[in-house]
C-alpha cells in the first residue's frame, strides 16, 4: 500500500517509520504516451501496516524461490526496524525501448 493512506506521501515516509535500505523498480507504461517509465519502490519500515488502502497485484508473480520476482517480500530486511509499514515510489525516468529483432 501507498504511504498516501498511512500519513505520508507518494515519495515520503510517515513520520516514526524509516526508509528501507533496499529497493526494487518496475515499470509502469503511460498508455497515453504510449512510453513505459522506470519506477523506484522503498518500503517504508518501523511500524506495524496500517491496514488502509490495501493493494495487492499478483500479476506475472512467481514463486518465493525467485525472491526478486515474488509479491511479497519484505524490504525492511535490511533495516535495524525490519517492520513493514507502507511504500513509497519516485520515479527514475524512461524505461529503455526493446532491442529490434532482426
């Protein structure tokens, strides 16, 4: 879930949570550009969820074997306060167009 729904923000953590010291990034395809952008996940960590807003996609989801491509995973893992609260994006930029088949 958003920190938007736990007091915080798209990009900001609610205050009493901290940053994870690990991220991942996905990408995210503008359908009106028609241009797919490359976007920066932390977990927010320190807290306990706060339950709103829940969002859970499970799309192209594999097994928790193939940790960078598994739904749920904790981030905080890293962090002396391993508890997930919520998440935050920035956006890195434009994601590289596909190499032509040739």
């Amino acid at each position: 879930m958003l920190c938007t729904c736990c007091g915080g923000t798209v990009t900001s953590c609610p205050t009493g949570t901290e940053i994870s010291r690990v991220s991942w990034v996905g990408t995210c395809e503008n359908a009106k550009e028609g241009k797919s952008y490359l976007v920066s996940y932390n977990d927010c960590c320190g807290k306990i969820s706060c339950g709103r807003c829940s969002c859970s996609n499970h799309e192209r989801e594999r097994p928790g074997y193939q940790l960078g491509l598994h739904n749920n995973i904790n981030w905080c893992m890293a962090n002396d306060l391993n508890s997930y609260h919520c998440t935050v994006a920035s956006l890195v930029g434009l994601a590289p167009e596909p190499a032509a088949k040739g």
